[in-house]
C-alpha cells in the first residue's frame, strides 16, 4: 500500500470514528440551527417551561464554565465571568447570573451577541442559535 493510500485511510478510519463514535456530538445545547450536534441531556425537572427548561441547558452548556457559582474559596479563576462580575458589582448585586432577579431577555441576548466587559466574548448564531439564545434569555430573566 502507497505512503497516499495509507494517509486517505488514516483520515477516513478517522473521520468515520468522530462520527459514529459522537465525539463529534458531545454538547448538549443544540439546535438545529447551531453548529453543534445533539446529545441527550436530563433535562431539570423542577422547571415547567419547557422554553426555560431548555435555558438551563443551554446555560449548563455555554455559560457555567464562566459564569457558574465558585466550586470553593480560592477559585475564582475557574469561574472567569462571575469573578469580574463580582469585581464590578463589589457586593451591590450578586455576581451569579442564576441568582440575578434584573436580568430580561434582551439583555441576556445583547451580552452573548455582543459580549461584554472587555472579557466575554460575543457567540454567533452558529455558536448559540437565536433559538437557545431566547431559551437562555428566559431561563435567567425567570421569575423565582
């Protein structure tokens, strides 16, 4: 078999492996819209709209890592978002964006179109559709 040959059936043995194995489809906040494939997730049981239901998935999957709550004192680098958050707000206002009571729709779509504060970056409809983009817009502008 030619050097050509075994290249060609490297990158087919590959690429037929990312998408049968799903390491391709690893991230749950998708929609049809998006660039990422599906995966199945628990959705939460405690929230009854299913538009919210869907924000906290999308929540879960785009924006915990950044902004999420401090897994113990010391590491707020971990959670890069609410510790600026909580930089800027200096105890005024909570730095979790679950917690925010302030929070519309509107201004949630603006900040993840846009991003915010110098560090945030702005996502792009292929990155998180209009779709979840208004399921995150009403998952953190709920009423609690």
């Amino acid at each position: 078999m030619s050097a050509a040959a075994v290249r060609v059936a490297l990158i087919l043995t590959v690429a037929t492996g990312v998408s049968v194995c799903g390491i391709a489809s690893a991230d749950p906040a998708v929609t049809a819209q998006s660039a990422w494939s599906p995966s199945v997730i628990k959705a939460d049981a405690s929230l009854k709209d299913p538009l919210v239901r869907r924000g906290k998935e999308v929540f879960d999957a785009r924006c915990r890592a950044c902004h999420g709550a401090y897994a113990k004192p010391g590491s707020a680098m971990q959670v890069p978002g609410t510790f600026a958050l909580q930089l800027r707000y200096k105890g005024q206002k909570t730095a979790l964006l679950e917690e925010r009571t302030d929070l519309t729709p509107e201004a949630v779509a603006a900040f993840v179109r846009h991003g915010g504060g110098g560090f945030m970056p702005a996502f792009r409809p292929t990155e998180v559709s209009d779709e979840d983009l208004k399921a995150l817009g009403a998952y953190l502008a709920r009423k609690r």
